[in-house]
C-alpha cells in the first residue's frame, strides 16, 4: 500500500514538475542590420553562420539558399533576404519577396 501512495505522490508531482527541461528558443528572429551589413559576397558558409547565426530558414530544395529576416525600421514587417551559395562561398545577397 506505502509502494502504490508513493507512486501515486511520485505520478502527482512529476506532472507539476518542468522535466525535461526545455529551454525558450526564438527561432526567427530578424538580425539587425548592423550585424547583416557584416556579411560580404565571397565569405564561406561558416563566416556567414558565425556572424548571423543559422538562417531563419533554408530553401527544401536547394540547400545553398539562405534566408534571413533583418529587422525594419521603416516598415513593421522584417525584411527578408535569400543568400546564395556557390561552392561553399556567398555568391549573392537579395531582398526576397517570396520564399
């Protein structure tokens, strides 16, 4: 009887309990344009990711199309920006209207 009210307890408190813990991760987020004016055509994939971060998404299709969201000062919406790469080097940077 102890064994079961203990399990019952343990069942309880487990519910209530945060386990596993999940840390809060923005995904998305727009990058400022500060830190997107950083990133030049010809740097390497890994420069690009060192200084943004990962992309906010890739395109499912085509693996070397990068998108970000750079914030907007002028606008409420961010801006979004496919980046593109050749040989594992940026080759170019342009606003996107649709992804």
């Amino acid at each position: 009887m102890r064994f079961i009210i203990t399990c019952l307890l343990f069942i309880l408190f487990a519910g209530c309990s945060n386990f596993p813990y999940m840390p809060n991760v923005e995904q998305g987020s727009p990058i400022n344009t500060a830190e997107f004016k950083k990133v030049h055509i010809g740097d390497d994939e890994a420069t690009v990711v060192t200084t943004l971060g990962q992309p906010s998404f890739k395109h499912i299709d085509h693996n070397n199309q990068w998108y970000y969201m750079v914030e907007n000062s002028k606008y409420k919406k961010p801006l979004v920006f496919k980046l593109v790469f050749n040989n594992n080097h940026l080759m170019s940077i342009r606003p996107n209207q649709s992804v």
